[in-house]
C-alpha cells in the first residue's frame, strides 16, 4: 500500500486531532495524560500537534489512560 505525501500529512493531522479531542472529553490535561501514559508531556504535546508520529506502543497508552481517568494519581 503507497500513500501520496498529501495523503500521510492529513493522516497525521487526522490522529493528532483525534487523540486531543479524546484527552480533552476524558477531562485530562496534557501533563495528567502524560504522566497517566508514562510518557513525557513533551511528546504528547508534539504527538497532539502532529510535530510527532507516535509509535504504536504510544498510542494505546494514550488510548487506555482516560479509563483511569478517576483513579488517584501517585505522586
């Protein structure tokens, strides 16, 4: 399967936004996400504004995290 660069970059555009507006419904800030994902806010923030092709790994992280959305944060 060949996709046009065009069609890699709204790809990406696509999931970027799919994954802040899931964040953002969950009611997770992006330093919760990140901490509930193990991940650096950093990279959630360069993976929510498309700066960043999350690998697989991240992207079910980031995709189970907002179930854990009321359990307590360990700090």
């Amino acid at each position: 399967m060949t996709f046009a660069p065009e069609q890699l970059d709204r790809s990406k555009a696509d999931l970027a936004r799919l994954l802040r507006d899931l964040r953002k419904r969950a009611g997770l800030s992006g330093d919760r996400l990140a901490r509930r994902c193990g991940l650096s806010q950093s990279t959630i923030s360069k993976i929510e504004t498309g700066r960043k092709i999350p690998r697989l790994t991240e992207v079910e992280s980031i995709l189970r995290a907002p179930r854990h959305a009321f359990v307590p944060d360990t700090v």
